[in-house]
C-alpha cells in the first residue's frame, strides 16, 4: 500500500512539472531601441518629417492689384492755370502687378526662415485724370496738359506697362506649424518701361468711342524704388514706392509715383 501511495504521489508531480512548462511565459529580449517590440523608435527620429530642412521659399509670385497715386507733387514749372493737371483719381487708379517667375535662396544653414527673394514680372499702372484732361508732349519734349470734350460722360486715362525685378530679404516666423508662417520682406525694385499711352473713352451718336494715343510722353525708360510686403496665410499686402520721379528731368511736372494692394493669388 505504500509503493501504491509512492507511485501515485510521484505520478501527480510528473503531470504537474509537464503543465508548468507548457504554460510558462517567455520572455524575449526586445531588440535596443523599439517599443514593445512593435515601434522603432530610431526609425521615427531617422524618418519623422523636419521642416526645418525644407528649402527656404519666398512670398512674391502671383497676381496683385491695388491702387496707385503720385507723391510729393510739384509743378513749379508750369503756370498757375495748369497746376496739377495730372491729379489722379486715387480710387479709379489702379494697378495690376503679374509676379511671374521668383527664384528664393535661403541665408541659413540650419533653418528656412530668412533668405533672398528675386524674379520677373509686369506692372500695368492706370491712372485715372481728369474727365476733360489728357496730356500731350510739345514740340521741345515738354509734357503738357490738352484739354478735350466729346461728351459729359467721357473718361480720361495715363497708363504704362513695366517690366520689374526685385530684391528682397525676406524674414518667416512659423506660426502654429509649418504651414502658417507670417512673413515680412523689403527691398528694392527695378523696372524697365515698355509702353505707355493716353486713352479717352466717350459717346458719339449713341456708340461708345475710344481715343487711344501711344508714346513716351518723357517718361523715363528706368525706375527704381523700394518695395515692402508682410503677409499671413490668405493676406498678403504690398506697397510700392519709386525713387525716382516719373517723367525726365525737366521735361514734365516731378512726381514719385506709389502703390498699396493685395495680393490674390499666390503662385
């Protein structure tokens, strides 16, 4: 009876040591560097995004308009009758501004928030005079005002094209994330002139006319000026101001024409 009690007692400990060691828990070492050995944690530092490393991009390309007047006045060489006949309609005074190409390269080895802005594009400025006043070019090159009346509805007009480059340092300050970044910039802007004209818009008989009269009327084929723009997410203003005045020295009253807009679109 007591072998019978031996034997079942050593059986019950042989079936107890066979169920420990099906059901014990292994534990496997996680490899260095990952979380619960389901997350590499080198591979979110290696491969997390890091705006810091994007290339610096500036704030110029796109489609502006605004309005655009004449600073600083002066018509001391004309007589009294004809002082200020280029006096602009401020808000019918308009300008268009078509940034075509920017090329931006960045001041930091180690961030993107400052660098350089340049590029190419068009400037369509109208200036909106007097209903019954136009300009035309005397005989010795000296722009002088004309007046002309067709009817009581008619509209008068100075318009120029230039083709501008500017350079600007431009300054980012992320705000939130990478994409809302508000940004100042300032330089200067030189523009060449391509064409300009005079235009009258009028009825006759019942039938919308035009007077459309091209020419240089003395302006200088150059300018140069200063540019600023500061700007955050969809508002985007710039102002424009020329340093040198627009008609040729002596040859037309002296006034530094400016601009202040928006921009719409960004390109």
């Amino acid at each position: 009876m007591k072998y019978i009690f031996l034997l079942f007692l050593a059986t019950i400990t042989a079936s107890l040591a066979i169920a420990q060691e099906n059901d014990s828990i292994i534990v496997v070492q996680s490899p260095s560097g990952r979380l619960s050995g389901l997350i590499d944690i080198q591979d979110l530092v290696n491969e997390g995004f890091n705006y810091w490393q994007d290339e610096f991009t500036g704030n110029w390309a796109g489609i502006e308009v605004g309005i655009n007047g004449f600073a600083r006045p002066d018509y001391s060489m004309y007589d009294a009758d004809d002082k200020d006949f280029l006096s602009n309609n401020l808000l019918m005074s308009n300008v268009l501004n078509l940034n075509i190409l920017q090329y931006s390269k960045g001041l930091q080895s180690t961030r993107n928030t400052v660098g350089l802005v340049t590029g190419i594009g068009l400037s369509l400025q109208s200036y909106r005079l007097d209903n019954k006043t136009t300009i035309e070019k005397d005989a010795f090159g000296k722009v002088q005002p004309k007046t002309m009346f067709f009817d009581s509805n008619q509209k008068s007009k100075f318009s120029i094209v230039y083709i501008e480059v500017p350079l600007m340092a431009e300054f980012q300050v992320p705000v939130k994330h990478v994409a809302d970044r508000l940004y100042f910039s300032a330089g200067i802007n030189v523009g060449r002139r391509l064409s300009s004209h005079t235009k009258v818009k009028y009825r006759s008989d019942n039938k919308k006319q035009k007077l459309k009269t091209p020419g240089d009327y003395s302006l200088r084929d150059f300018t140069f000026g200063g540019t600023v723009r500061v700007g955050y997410r969809w508002v985007n203003l710039f102002a424009n101001y020329d340093f040198t005045p627009m008609f040729e020295d002596h040859r037309g009253p002296r006034l530094y024409p400016f601009s202040v807009g928006v921009r719409l679109i960004s390109f």
